[in-house]
C-alpha cells in the first residue's frame, strides 16, 4: 500500500503547485481544485482563501 503525502507539485504550477498538490492528494481534477478555490474565495467574506492559499505555500512541502 502507498502511502500518499500531500506536497505541492513541481510540474503542474499556476502559482505554487498548492492546487495541483491537493488534487493530487485526493484523486480529483486539478482544474476542478482550482476552480472551486476561485470561487470559495471570491464568494467568502474579505478573500480569506488567499491568506490560506499563502500559509499552504509555506507550509506544504514541494515534491
């Protein structure tokens, strides 16, 4: 069994590889991931998804 470890990716980087790391973590599309954190940031009160977005950046480590 693989263990699966959530890292930001190094190929598929818009930004910081946040998205395309968490994509890959759960098995989902990355345009999906970054879709729905479009949208949760701009519908949410004060843009609170990019300072998560930037904690994410520093704390996730790159593959």
């Amino acid at each position: 069994m693989t263990q699966r470890v959530l890292s930001r990716s190094r190929s598929n980087v818009m930004i910081a590889g946040v998205c395309a790391g968490i994509a890959r973590y759960f098995g989902w599309d990355v345009s999906l991931v970054r879709i729905l954190y479009v949208l949760l940031s701009i519908l949410s009160a004060g843009f609170p998804g990019t300072i998560v977005y930037i904690i994410l950046w520093i704390i996730m480590p790159q593959e």
